[in-house]
C-alpha cells in the first residue's frame, strides 16, 4: 500500500517535471518569429476533430523556406523557383491541460490571386493516428487548413498574430 504512493507521487513528480519542457522549443520560435506577411509568422486560433468533436487551441510559426530551387523548362529555361518547403511549427492543446508540439514540413504555392497553398504530411506514433495528411491555404490574415489521419479527421482555423 505504501510502496503504491510513492511511486504515484513519484511518477507525478517526473511527469510534472518533463510535461513543461515540451514546450520550451515552440515558445522559444514563438518569441523569435518574425512578422514577415505571406505565409511566415505567427498564427493562432483552434482546431477541431470532425470524426470525435474534441477541439482546441492551436498555436503555430511558419518559417521562412528551408530551401529554394530553379524549375527547368522542358526546354531548359529558367521558369522561376520551385515550391519552397517551409517547417510548420504546431502546437496544441486538448481538454485544456494536454498539450503537445511538433513541425510539420509543408511543399507552399503562391497562386496568382495571392492566396498560398500548402499541402504536407507528418509521421506520428501509430497510438496517435500515424502519418497524417494536411493540407489549406492562407489567404491575407486567415490560415484554414484540413487534416486528416488513419483515425481523425478535422479543420484548423487560425489567424495572424502581429
């Protein structure tokens, strides 16, 4: 009985001592974000499961692109860069004392209206739905996006932050 206690008070212990530190990379690049319009910046707003109804915030920083290239032309011309892959730094929370981060890299196109569109993917454990599909568009100030997994399915509604 007494041996069960302890070892509750110390896995509560150890779990109130990790659980905080998953969140000291995303806030340091919420810090050091920098407001550069397009779709690089801030974001924040929620995102919501349509298979179970959970939601929550949604926090997240596009970086600038991770590498630019050159598009050749069947003909060998130069037809401008080629889609830019930019890391999207998510964080989440569910049921308002979980959390969670991970980046997600995004392949973003300019389309000639303005609007960026982006589509990505990221591996997560199989327990939390496996490799997950995204995909949305930022248009001006508004971040909408779709994503989809083995087990949910759901929308992310976000704005600028400034």
């Amino acid at each position: 009985m007494k041996s069960a206690i302890i070892l509750r008070f110390a896995l509560g212990l150890i779990l109130t001592s990790v659980l905080p530190s998953c969140g000291f990379a995303f806030r340091s690049a919420w810090k050091k974000a920098p407001d550069t319009g397009g779709v690089e910046g801030k974001w924040e707003g929620t995102w919501l499961s349509d298979a179970t109804g959970h939601q929550g915030t949604l926090r997240c920083v596009v970086e600038k692109p991770t590498h630019r290239g050159i598009v050749i032309g069947a003909a060998g011309e130069d037809v401008g860069p080629a889609p830019a892959d930019r890391v999207f730094f998510y964080h989440a929370t569910w049921k308002k004392i979980l959390s969670g981060s991970y980046k997600s890299i995004h392949k973003v196109k300019k389309q000639k209206d303005g609007t960026y569109t982006f589509k990505g993917e990221h591996k997560m454990p199989n327990w939390a739905g496996g490799l997950y599909h995204y995909e949305g568009t930022v248009k001006g100030d508004e971040f909408k996006a779709c994503y989809q997994c083995a087990m949910d399915k759901g929308t992310y509604t976000m704005k600028r932050v400034r």
